[in-house]
C-alpha cells in the first residue's frame, strides 16, 4: 500500500475512533443524567424514561419474557440493538456500554496486564449465557446477577451515589463551619447547584450496601488481570451480542503474511478478537478500532462483507463451545430451578417480605424483576431495601419494604414508574390509596400504653389512611410505679390498614417497633389471612 493512501485510511479510522469516544462519553453522560434524575426531584411524575437503558438489552429482554413466559412490551425496544448488531457487529459493547466506557477509563488508574491478549476464559461468557437462557425458561431469572447495567446501577445506587452524597455533606458542612469567609463565597455557590442537580433529595442507606460494593468494585479490580476483563470473560449480554455480530454485514479483514512477526493489533485488542494468525473475531470486535489505527503497514481494514481473504484460524476457535459443554451449560440450567424448589424457603411465607405497592404476584415479580435498584433509588421514604434470602437464592437483591428505615409514601406512585420490565405495575395515584401491600399490628408487650400505661399518639397521628386505620379504645391499666391510670390503648382497623408501614419507622421506641407490619392480608394474595390472635400473629 503506497505511503499516501496508507495515511489517508489511517486518517479515516482515526476519526471513527474519534467518533466512538464521543459516542462513548456521549451515552455515559446520558447514562448519569438519566440515573440522577431516577431520584426523586419533588414531582410525583418522572419527566424522562430513566429505565431506557435496560430497556435496549437484549439479554435481560430475553431472559425476562422467558421466565414471565410472555412478551414484554417495555423490552422491545431491545430488537432494535439486535438488528444493529446484525448490521454494524458488537457495536453496542465499544460504543454504547456505559459500564465498558468505566473499563476502559478505568485503565488509566488500575494497571492492567498487557502481555498476555489471549481472553483467559473464553467460553464462560456464553456458557452463562445459556444457562441463563434455559433457567429462565423453567421461571429461575438469574440475569439480575449477571447483566452489566444492573450490576452497574445496583452497585450506584446502593453504593456510590450514597456514598457520595455523605461525602458531599460532610465537605461542605466542614468548610461552611470552619473555612474563611471568603472560601464560602466559593463552595456555597457550588453545594447549593450540587443540590439542585446531581445530588439526591436525602441520603439513602441500604441494607446489602458492602455486597453491592464488593461486586461493582470487583468488576474493576479485575482489569487488572486483564483489559475488559468482565467484558471478554464473564458478559452473557456481550455473548449474545458476539452471536448475533458474527453474522453482521460489516466485517473486519485481519492480517496476512506481509504481517511478518508483528503482533501490534493482537496486544492492542481491548476485547481479545485477534488471534495469532491476526484474524479477527466479530463475534469479539467492539469496533474500537485501535488495530486500524495503530497497525504499522494499515493491513487492517473494515467494510461491507469480507474485503478480502483472512488467513485460516481467523475466527479464534476458543469461542466455540462445542456439544459437550453447551448441553453442560443447559444442564446447570434445568438444574437451578429444581435444587431451588428443595429450599425450605419455597414452602414457606417470611412475613417480613412486603414487596412494593403495584408488585405483580411473587411468582411473576421474580420472574420479572431484574435486580435494578432503580425502585430503591426513586423511592422518597428509604422504605425499599434489598431482599438477601427472605425470597430464596432467585429472591437475592429484589425490592422489599422495610419499614423501620422507611415508609412508603402514601401519595407516591414512583416505584411503577421507573421498573423498566412492568415487574412494579404503574399505578394511578387512586389506585395506589387502595393497595394493600401488608397489615400492621401491636406489640402489646412493647408499645406504651400497652405495656407500660404511658400515653402515645405517634402511630395514629402519621397513619396516612382518609378513615385512620389506628384507632384508640379507653382502658385502665397499672403503670410502673403501680398507680390506675386511664390511658388511650391503640388497635388497627386491618380492613383499613394498607400497610404503609410509616407507623413502624415512627413508632419513638429505640430497636424494634411497637408496631410491626407484615404481609398478611396483601392484596397480591388474596388466601395470606392475618391469624385470629392478634397479640402475636407470626410467632
């Protein structure tokens, strides 16, 4: 290739590379804006569709009608990144993937292995792929623990942006206090835009915050084995996209013997696609285009169809699985659902698992739900928590109310708004004032005028119901130092009662409430009756 022409192709795959960081920050700071705007910004209605990112994934769409065994409609949105794929190749991973833009900045911090290009585990990805694929067609949804956005915003949620709310506070809450005058002039300015627009109405703590942490930092500790390792190596939503870009219209023409014993491309490959013989893999190329760019003689070329004849080997024969280990992987996946109907928690109810106002019955929620986050974030009340085992293995990360850190706004309709799958129904403000998702009652050995004959009021007087559903019957009792005393013992109305739980995170008892809800009466199942003895309906 004469020197003028070399440079001219280098020049044009130089802009391309250009164009997909741009395309890469591009999508990453629409990814945060959308993920800011998840929280809640004082309106009961959300002004983007902050949930569009798991809406265009593939393999979350796929897993998640299979286990609903139905077709999703919030999830077609992902057939337009398949056809994509069947045009452009696994453009989605190097030009899109919010998640695979943080790796590759991510290099710039961690030090990352770059003798060895080989992809170290080749077939994992598509063997949890399957796996994944054949267990949600026997209803056992695993894609949650898998997926890369919603590891991703799982780990924001529950990690990062908490994080970094308390660290804002405490920052500017030392330099308000303690900092000259005229450095407040400075941060005042910028906490008071923080506050009006990348940070949360109020800090959110959550229950399985240190496995959230370990999980997403894990993904980045791992660059240092190996570039884009949770790319190459682990991403079911990278392998379905390398089965479908194998067959895509433009393809990637590899090196040949005028290579001599130069392996630029292979150790500059982010995604480990060029092999020994330099022949590219499509089904590993995220068209990141640094072979194009850095390759000395410009073998490297992309185009329609093959642009010319690739050297045997070309397609890496590590990326395929072979029969033994595909009916292994579909094995594993018929499996997982059996051992999981032997836990003793498939026969058994937890009270303590609320589910939010609007969850579709437990056996489709599970089947839907994709272990986002994104209820926990946008609900106002910190009432939302992750569930580990109340739920079973397949229960791990799904939403649970958790009502002695919060409570769910009675006037909030949020939760339904944000859950990209329809796991959460949407509901209508007045649909929302009659869901029972739980029943209250009294701990009669530990609330006041119970226990002890010492008036309280609290749980009657933020009960949110029009008719209250805690209401109060006169009695005398013995108080501690002996004496009769009149006092106002409260009871609930269960037909009343929607189990809002706000009368648990008020009650001003220290440890655990007076007041406790569970889920009985919950309108998704209409046979969970409460017991008659309502002095301790759960034991």
């Amino acid at each position: 290739m004469s020197g003028g022409r070399s440079l001219e192709k280098k020049s044009r795959y130089q802009v391309l590379q250009w164009l997909r960081r741009i395309s890469q920050l591009g999508f990453l700071g629409a990814f945060c804006f959308l993920f800011v705007n998840t929280d809640y910004r004082g309106s009961d209605e959300l002004e983007y569709a902050v949930n569009i990112v798991f809406r265009l994934d593939p393999f979350l769409a796929a897993i998640t009608m299979l286990a609903a065994q139905t077709v999703i409609a919030l999830m077609l949105p992902a057939l337009g990144v398949v056809l994509l794929t069947l045009i452009f190749g696994r453009w989605f991973c190097g030009w899109f993937c919010p998640l695979g833009t943080l790796l590759d900045g991510c290099r710039h911090i961690v030090p990352t292995d770059t003798k060895g290009y080989h992809t170290l585990y080749p077939r994992l990805g598509r063997l949890l792929l399957i796996t994944a694929l054949v267990a949600a067609l026997f209803g056992f949804h695993i894609a949650g623990y898998l997926d890369p956005f919603s590891l991703l915003v799982r780990g924001l949620v529950q990690t990062v942006y908490p994080a970094f709310h308390g660290v804002s506070q405490e920052f500017f809450g030392f330099t308000y206090a303690s900092a000259p005058e005229f450095v407040n002039t400075v941060t005042e300015p910028i906490y008071t835009w923080m506050k009006d627009s990348i940070l949360p109405g109020d800090r959110k703590f959550f229950e399985l915050v240190y496995v959230s942490f370990v999980v997403l930092i894990l993904i980045f500790l791992l660059e240092i084995t190996q570039k884009r390792f949770f790319c190459r190596n682990i991403c079911p939503l990278g392998a379905m996209l390398g089965v479908v870009s194998g067959r895509s219209i433009i393809k990637t023409r590899g090196g040949s013997k005028a290579c001599g014993k130069c392996r630029v491309c292979a150790r500059v490959c982010r995604m480990g696609a060029i092999d020994d013989n330099r022949g590219v893999a499509m089904s590993s190329c995220n068209l990141c285009m640094e072979c194009a760019v850095k390759c000395p003689r410009q073998i490297i070329s992309f185009g329609v169809g093959r642009t010319g004849s690739e050297p045997a080997g070309s397609v890496p024969a590590t990326i395929h699985l072979g029969r033994r280990r595909f009916l292994a992987a579909a094995a594993v996946g018929v499996l997982l659902p059996v051992v999981k109907n032997t836990n003793v928690l498939a026969k058994q109810d937890v009270p303590s698992l609320i589910r939010p106002p609007g969850a579709l019955p437990e056996k489709q929620f599970l089947g839907r739900c994709v272990r986002c986050g994104e209820c926990m974030q946008v609900c106002i009340g910190n009432a939302l928590q992750p569930t580990l085992l109340e739920a079973g293995f397949d229960g791990i990360f799904t939403p649970k109310l958790a009502a002695r850190t919060g409570y769910c706004e009675f006037n909030c309709t949020l939760c339904g708004q944000v859950c990209p799958t329809g796991a959460i129904n949407r509901l209508a403000l007045a649909e929302k004032h009659e869901v029972k998702i739980g029943n209250a009652w009294f701990d009669k050995d530990r609330c006041l005028p119970w226990a002890k004959g010492i008036p309280c009021m609290v749980c009657e007087e933020h009960c949110p119901t029009p008719q209250k559903a805690i209401r109060f019957q006169p009695a005398q009792v013995t108080n501690a130092a002996g004496e009769l005393v009149a006092v106002k013992q409260p009871y609930v109305v269960d037909e009343l009662c929607i189990g809002c739980g706000i009368c648990e995170y008020k009650c001003p008892l220290p440890g655990r409430s007076a007041i406790i809800v569970t889920n009985g009466n919950e309108d998704r199942d209409p046979g969970k009756k409460l017991p008659q003895s309502a002095a301790q309906p759960y034991g």
